[in-house]
C-alpha cells in the first residue's frame, strides 16, 4: 500500500489548529443530516468524522491507508461514545470503498483531490452514492500560501474539481469559495 503524494499529516495539535469547529464546514454546505451511511476518503484524525457522526443515521466509515490514523479515529469515536463510526485500514485509491453500489448517502473528499489519479476516486464516490446521495468536498486553496498542505503547484482549483466531477457524473450544487473563519479553504457539494 502506497499513500497519495504529499498525504502526510503533521501532529494532531497542529493540524487540528487549521479548522476550528469542522461542524461549520457542514454547515456551509448544507449538509446538517445525513440519510443512511457516509464514507470519509482519509479521515486522518478523524478530525471531520467526529464532527459528521452525529448528523449520520446510520455508519460513517472512516476510511485511510494508514493504521495510524485508523487507530487514532477509532480511539477519538470510543472516547466520545460514537458507535456509528467504523473505522478502517483501506487502500481505496488501488481497492476501493469496499462500499456496494448506490449503498451511501454522503461522502467526504476533505483535503485528498490533489493525489495522483482523482478522477478514479471521483469515480468510486460517484459508484458507491445512492442516485441522491451527494460529495463533499474541501481543499486547501491553490492560488495562497497556506501554514500547511501540498504543494501550491498540485492543488486543484475548485474549477478544475468541477471539471473532473462533471466528467465523472456529478453536477456541482454549491460552490463556497471563502469558508466563514477558514481562511485556507474552499469548498463544494457535488450532487450524484
């Protein structure tokens, strides 16, 4: 198993210090309950998947290659009592959700469009989503200096994950260019 370039994460402290309350992410995008299952595309922390557990009614699959940042999910849910969080070790990039077709209502793509092949993982969002279902996504902007994230030269812009989201079966529902008190992201809703 290979992790997607420039996908390290720094201490929790640190990184958590970016985002404030991840709830407001949510909010912004109109995300406030979730029908059924939810999948994470690289929960790290599980920084964004302790703040969507309670908004999902059914289990939200905290999905990343590194066991690592599986454990340190899994231990964040216990310790906050979140049964609907299940935690796993998963290439999804080279193996998928391991999610059946049309079998989730939400999925987060937080800060991950930037590895080598994104329309794939656009694909296997697009696959695993009910015909209502919607991806979130955010992503460290392309055009500033930001205290963390990938190189400037291999973030996309929001156009561009429109454009591949387009190409991949998905309409864009909403577009937030300046995310209030996140100064370093962009986000968008891309409906199946």
């Amino acid at each position: 198993m290979v992790k997607g370039r420039d996908s390290g994460m720094p201490p929790v402290e640190l990184w958590e210090s970016f985002f404030g309350s991840p709830a407001d992410i949510f909010d912004a995008l109109g995300c406030h309950t979730v029908h059924g299952d939810a999948v994470e595309f690289g929960c790290g922390y599980g920084t964004f998947t302790v703040a969507l557990a309670p908004r999902v009614s059914g289990s939200l699959y905290a999905l990343d290659i590194d066991p690592t940042m599986v454990s340190a999910t899994a231990a964040r849910a216990e310790q906050m009592g979140m049964v609907n969080i299940k935690s796993e070790q998963r290439d999804f990039v080279s193996a998928g959700s391991g999610r059946l077709d049309g079998s989730v209502s939400l999925v987060m793509l937080f800060n991950i469009l930037h590895i080598e092949e994104p329309l794939d993982l656009l694909c296997e969002t697009h696959r695993i989503l009910r015909g209502d279902g919607v991806a979130a996504v955010i992503h460290w902007k392309h055009d500033i200096e930001t205290p963390r994230g990938p190189p400037l030269a291999i973030r996309p812009p929001p156009q561009l994950c429109r454009e591949w989201a387009e190409r991949t079966g998905f309409r864009c529902r909403r577009l937030v260019h300046q995310l209030p008190g996140y100064p370093w992201h962009w986000a968008m809703l891309l409906q199946r």
